[in-house]
C-alpha cells in the first residue's frame, strides 16, 4: 500500500512541474529591432519564422520555402543589427511587405 505521504509528494511534483514552465506573451507590434537581435528569452528563429508567417497570411500565399525563410530571417537580423531602434514589423514590411517585397515575389514565382 502507498503511503500517504508518498503520495502527497507525488502529486504536488505532479502539479509543480506545469506551473515552472511559465508562458508569457509576446505582442509583435511593439518589438523593437535592438529587442528582437537581442533577446535571450525568445529565439529570435522563431520569431522570423512568426513575421514570415504573418507577412504570408497577408500576402495569401500558404507555400512555405524553407530555403527563402532562412535568407529572409538573416537578412531581418542583418537589418535589425544596423537599425535597432526601429520596430520589428516595420523593417519586415519594408524588406518582406508590399508590392516589391519577397512575399509577392515569391507567391507570383509559384503560380508560374
């Protein structure tokens, strides 16, 4: 038979280990490039391949190149690196967004 103890201690390990595991939002609108370059909490991987995502969905364009997404996150570094003061999702749109931007670009390649 278990004892009580014994199983007191499992179940608060049980319900501890979730609660350690804290989550945290991250609202894109306000990071900065000096934040996104930066950050030690977030992998900046992931959040390029949330912009490409996101400049994706509002391109329509549903074709994920894996290639172009590693060019386009180092490219967002590389400018981020040099204007750190400026927001993330404002130098994405001005390299990503728009009607010359590799979105487009690439949504147009593909229906070729």
């Amino acid at each position: 038979m278990i004892k009580p103890t014994l199983l007191v201690a499992a179940t608060l390990v049980c319900f501890t280990i979730p609660a350690a595991q804290a989550q945290f939002l991250i609202d894109t609108s306000k990071v900065t490039c000096q934040q996104y370059v930066t950050t030690k909490m977030v992998n900046s991987r992931d959040i390029a391949i949330w912009v490409s995502g996101y400049f994706h969905g509002k391109a329509g364009n549903a074709i994920l190149d894996v290639e172009e997404l590693k060019s386009r996150a180092e490219k967002l570094r590389k400018f981020c690196q040099t204007n750190p003061q400026k927001l993330l999702l404002e130098g994405a749109e001005d390299l990503f967004g728009g009607k010359h931007g590799s979105i487009d670009h690439a949504r147009s390649a593909a229906s070729q």
